[in-house]
C-alpha cells in the first residue's frame, strides 16, 4: 500500500462515512425525541433513491399511491376526531394536507412527463412524495402507543422494516436501480479522482450537519425537540406536544432518509433492499454515539466508513465481519465508562 | 357402526382414487424474489412451460419461492419432500441454496436437479451427491473457455474478484487450477459481497498487481459494480466475466462500463447467431421460440434454459422409470434417479447431456461459446 491508494481508500470511506452520518445523526434523534430504535431509516433511503429511479424511466412511481394511502389513513383517523369536537375547519385542514395533498401530488405527476424535467425538479419531488411518509407514519403507528416500552416501540419498527421491505419488492422490482451522475464534472487531485457525486455527497452532509445544527440551536421548534428529548415529561408539562415532537422527527428523518438516498443512488446500484445494510451500518454508528451523542455518532460513521473502506483493501472476505464486530468492544467501552440508567417501567 | 362403515369405505375409495390417478410431482424451489430474482424470475416463467404429461402420465409442479435465502430454500425442499411427497426436486436457483438442498435430497432419498453453476453441487461425487443431477455448465467448463481465451491473447497476470460465497469461492478454486496449469498467474484475489455499495478497496488491490486482465465471478446485476469501479478507476485492460452476468438488466446497469466484456455463456444466449451445422442449435432455438411466444420477443436467457433441460432429462428419463414402477414412491424416486443417470445424448437448451455414476452434469464443450458485449449487446466471439 502506497500513499495514494491510501488516499483514494480515505476519499471512499469518507464518502460513505458522510452518509452513514446523516443516518446516525437521525438515528439518534429519532430515539432521543421518541425512544423509537428507528430501524427503517434504511427503507427511506431505498425509497429516495428508486423513486427517483422510477421517474427518470418514465414511469409513475408506486410510492405515490403508498402516500395516498397512508393519507387517507390518518385523514380517517384525525379528522374522525376533530369532527367529533366539532371543529369543522380542523377536519378540513386535516384532509387538506393529508389527502388532497397526496392527491394532488399525484395528478401532478400523471399529468407530467415526469422523465423530462430536470434533474433539480424530479429530487424536489421525490423528497416530496417519500418525507411526509414519515410524519404519516408516525401518526398511524407510534402515535398510539408512544408511552410503550422501548422494547414494543423496536417490535413496531421491525414490523414497519419488514413491510417497508415487501413493499419496495412490489414498487420497484427485484432489480437493482442506478440514477445518472448529478454532472459528469470530475476534479483530478495528485492520485486522487474526485467526481462531482463525491463531492454532492460530501457538501450537502455538511450542510445539512450545519442545518440541523442551527435549527437545533436557534429555532423554537429545535429547541422543543431538544426539550423533549432531554426530559418529555418536562417538556409536555411547558406546553411541547410529544405528539408534534414526533411527527417533526420523523419529518426530519425521512427527509434525511431520502436525502441520502437521491444523493448515493448514482454512485452504487440500489436495491429494494439495499437501504437496510447501510442504515445497519448508520446504526453502529449510532451506538458508537450511545444513541445520545451527534458528534460521537459523526465521528464513529465515519470511522466506520474508513475502515470498511481499508478493510475491503486488505481483508475483502471479512469486510463486513470487521465492521459489525466493531461494535463489541464499543459496547464493552460504553458499559465500561458511562453509567447505566435503568428505564422506567 | 353403519358410520364407521361408510367412513372405511370412503377411505378406501380415496386411496383406491390416489393409486388410479398416479401423477408424478415435481417440486420446484427457486428464487424468485431476492438479490437472485433476475436468475430465479426466468426460471420461474420456464417451469410454466414444462410438458404436463411425461410417459402417458399427468405432471404436476410445485413452485416454492426461497427468497435468494439458503434457510428458506431447505426449509422449502424439506416441506416438498416431506408434506407433499414429491418425486423429484428441481432447484434452486444459487449455489449456497442447492449445496445446503443436498443434504435434504439425501436423507428422503428423492432426485435433485439443480439449476445453479456451481461444480461442488455434484462433485465430487459421494454417498449424497449420488441423489444431485444439474443443469448448467460446471464452473469448470466455463473457465476452461475463459483460460482459453486468456491464452489465445497473451495474458500472463490476471486479478480475481469473485463473490464472498459459494459462488465465489467455487469459481475461484476452478479457476485458479486450470489457470496455473496454463501457466496464467494469479496475482491477486479479492472478494465483495453481492449487496456491497462499494467495492473501491478490492478495485485498488485488483489495480495495484498490474495484470494482465482481470476476471470478475459474480453473478447478476450486483456484477456491475466492481467492472464500473475498475473503469472509474482508469483500468483499461480486458475485463472477463462469468456466464452469471448473461442478462439484460446487466447490461442496462453496467451501460458503457461494460463494452467490451468477455464471457463464456450457454448457446441459448446466442441461438439465433450460432452456425446451423452447431449441435446445439435445434434444441436451443427451440426453447428460445417458445419461451419469447409466451414472455414477448428477446425476453430470453440462459437461466430460465436450466429449467428447461431439467424438463429435457426428465422428459428422457421418466419413460424408463415407469416401466417399472408408478410414481409417488420410494422406488420410484430410486428408478427415477438410476435412469436420469442413464442419459446419454440428449440434446437440452444448454448443451448435450449424457450422465454416468460419476458425472452429474454430463456436459462437454459443445455447451458454451464465448460472447463480448459490442454496443450495447452480446455478440459471438468467431
């Protein structure tokens, strides 16, 4: 190995470092703000990715009518409600933005050649056919039983993770998807060959590192995230509804979810399958953080992602061995040093 | 009484009825979903087109699909074997499937004709894998065309990147021995996982040896990546790839990446442009027509033609067995497994099989040509 195979490795593992930071740093603020262990953080980058896939083929992706779906799901069940207060206008907001927006979405992308737009155009509305999945999931699943047992809530998410699976098969077919480059532009550095995805990938992680960092920081809707997920209990009793708290994470996840999967989908063939593995591999990352650290799960993906990528140098048969075992001794380091809190029953 | 009466009576009716109308059932395992679907759908769609009546006598068939799942695909040939008493397996569709299927083929005596490459699948040959028939080309004969080729063209150093399972590995050892025995160097050997989104390590180390060529043993579109990152990487040389990457779906993932490839396929691939004096040509041609009659025009691959040649040898070999017993019983499984054995000359899709004790496969050169992939589309190599 010379210095600039050991480049090219680095540049590779932090590609896919950067990407499995986003996912951690959702990860983690998914199980901060609602304790959900959220394990088809994966499906959401698959879905990006293929239906970004689907449109550039021509074809009217199938998640739409999963959005219509789930729409008309939490128009029944929330709208049910508020005409049963009586609040007329609340129902009609409820529908609107439930049902009338899936809808609408959908007769939009019948009536448009959608294959033809640019590039910009058709990830704007990817993101917005797959990030409202997330809020509309949390409705219909968590909602109901947000006070369960960390233990019932990772049940519901494995259960979401299997039909999420099945479902991709059903959409978008056994066959893997790859999406054109962003731009063909490639910058030549010493040995290495950085192409314009690589660097998609690595500017849009900042920023959107940067993003939630401000958001966290400086808006009033970060802030009640950061107060829920530092003590729920307090947070509701100062006027935070965990309800919105829950459904602005999962905004927030999917929305990274899908992010991530427009953004990796030109650079490896996704499956319908293929978002598991690497929100495995966001979640290592994750537990590296404790589920509690953004900066220690930042570090840990890409730690992670480095050393897959050197371990596929030296080692290619054990890659995935070396990587998943990593997590024992950080388990080991973590119960050694940080103080266990049992949770309350 | 009178009740107990009618109900011995009613039972022995209906066993009168099963021995009446005997028909032989064929379970099928394959993988129709899973990263192995582009292989498994194919084969799928053949196993639809199989002949419904063998020696007078009515076929049924049982698909199951395992999901590209090695569990599954014995949990599956134990449910085909045990609930539904089938005379003969056909599957499945991947190697590390049909080298676990064994096992289960073994212990119920029941005949197995499995559709993956692999040559371990029946060789060597021992107590079990005297049970074990199957249809493709081994590793072997596929190699050996490859070596061929490496020969003819000067190669001395090539890299080998195979999958990290059975598929690979089984490539790599065939591949390794006939190489050195032509005195190609193997310099170095990588492995990768079908569901790796990166492979820029192995593509590195691959580069790193300066070979001649490089040689990749995958199989499906998950083949695409390491010939993609070679390219992206700016290795020019050649590129070989296995008969598992023989589908369409890798060509629309592979795109301009992939001209130029070399590999060996099946003459099913090729039939319409093989000479007409090749031995192979009817019989390919004919299942070629009649899968695109049921499946839309250029929907053909080699996969779906190792269902078909297990139809081919059962079609041959059932005739036989029934002159000695009828179908659902041990011996039948027994009589069925000694004519399958039996065959000799009987021209499939894939190529001419004539079996013996020692050979399951039963294939000789005649069943594969090497192909390149120019603008877009396989053609002949002359």
């Amino acid at each position: 190995m010379d210095m600039s195979i050991a480049l090219i490795l680095s540049q590779d593992g932090i590609t896919n470092g950067a990407i499995y930071a986003l996912l951690a740093l959702a990860l983690v603020l998914v199980f901060a703000v609602t304790r959900v262990i959220f394990i088809q953080q994966g499906e959401f980058v698959a879905y990006g990715a293929l239906t970004l896939a689907m449109m550039q083929s021509g074809v009217l992706p199938a998640t739409v009518w999963m959005l219509v779906v789930m729409g008309a799901l939490v128009t029944a069940l929330d709208g049910g409600l508020a005409l049963k207060a009586g609040q007329g206008r609340r129902a009609a907001g409820v529908a609107g933005w439930n049902l009338g927006y899936p809808l609408a979405l959908a007769a939009a992308l019948g009536g448009l050649a959608v294959d033809e737009l640019p590039l910009a155009v058709q990830v704007l509305l990817t993101l917005a056919i797959v990030v409202p999945m997330g809020p509309m999931m949390y409705r219909l699943m968590y909602q109901p039983i947000a006070s369960a047992p960390v233990l019932v809530l990772l049940i519901v998410s494995v259960a979401l993770h299997i039909a999420m699976v099945g479902l991709g098969l059903l959409f978008f077919g056994a066959e893997g998807q790859r999406t054109p480059a962003f731009s063909e532009f490639s910058l030549e550095l010493g040995p290495l060959m950085v192409s314009a995805q690589t660097l998609w990938v690595l500017v849009v992680s900042a920023l959107l590192i940067v993003g939630l960092y401000q958001f966290f920081g400086r808006t009033l809707y970060g802030k009640a995230l950061r107060a829920t997920a530092i003590n729920r209990v307090g947070a509701q009793l100062m006027g935070i509804s965990p309800t919105l708290a829950g459904k602005l994470t999962f905004f927030l996840a999917a929305f990274i979810g899908a992010l991530s999967g427009v953004l990796i989908a030109p650079i490896t063939t996704i499956y319908y399958d293929t978002g598991f593995l690497i929100g495995l591999k966001g979640f290592v990352a994750a537990i590296i953080g404790g589920l509690a650290s953004y900066p220690l799960a930042a570090v840990g993906a890409l730690a992670v992602g480095l050393l897959e990528a050197f371990a596929s140098f030296w080692a290619s048969a054990y890659k995935e061995v070396i990587v998943f075992t990593l997590i024992i001794p950080v388990l080991l380091w973590r119960s050694l040093t940080s103080h266990h809190v049992e949770e309350e029953e | 009484m009178k009740l107990r009466n009618t109900l011995l009576a009613a039972l022995g009716l209906a066993f009168a009825a099963t021995t009446a109308q005997a028909e032989i059932k064929v379970g099928v395992v394959l993988s129709a979903t899973g990263p192995a679907a582009s292989l498994g759908i194919p084969e799928k769609n053949t196993i639809s087109l199989l002949p419904t009546t063998i020696g007078g006598e009515k076929v049924s068939y049982i698909v199951l699909d395992d999901a590209s799942d090695t569990t599954t695909a014995v949990k599956n040939a134990r449910k085909l074997t045990v609930e539904d008493g089938v005379d003969v397996i056909i599957g499945s569709t991947t190697s590390p499937a049909s080298l676990a299927m064994v096992d289960v083929a073994a212990e119920t005596k029941t005949p197995m004709i499995s559709m993956a490459a692999s040559a371990r699948i029946v060789a060597p040959m021992d107590d079990k894998k005297r049970w074990v028939f199957k249809t493709p080309q081994n590793d072997q004969q596929m190699a050996s065309a490859i070596i061929g080729h490496m020969s003819a063209n000067n190669v001395k150093r090539v890299s080998f990147i195979g999958f990290a399972n059975a598929y690979g590995e089984g490539w790599y050892e065939q591949f390794k021995k006939l190489a050195e025995a032509k005195g190609i160097e193997v310099a170095a050997s990588e492995r990768f996982n079908p569901a790796d989104t990166s492979v820029t390590g192995q593509a590195l180390k691959l580069m790193s040896v300066k070979p001649d060529a490089v040689f990749i043993a995958g199989s499906g579109t998950p083949s695409a990546l390491p010939q993609k990152t070679l390219r992206e990487r700016g290795y020019k040389g050649p590129i070989y790839q296995t008969h598992g990457v023989a589908n369409n779906d890798f060509l629309r993932i592979c795109g301009k990446d992939c001209e130029g490839t070399l590999l060996p396929v099946g003459p099913v691939q090729m039939a319409r442009s093989l000479p007409d004096s090749h031995p192979v040509k009817a019989s390919a041609l004919a299942y070629v027509e009649k899968y695109e009659a049921a499946n839309g025009a250029g929907s053909v691959s080699s996969f779906g033609a190792y269902a078909w040649d297990a139809g081919v040898l059962l079609e041959a070999a059932v005739p036989s067995a029934l002159k000695t017993v009828k179908p659902g019983s041990a011996e039948f499984r027994a009589a069925l497994r000694d004519a399958l054995e039996g065959v000799k000359e009987v021209a499939g899709a894939t190529g001419i099989y004539s079996m013996s004790a020692e050979d399951h496969l039963g294939l000789d050169d005649r069943s594969r040509v090497m192909i390149e992939i120019r603008n877009g589309t396989w053609s002949l190599l002359k």
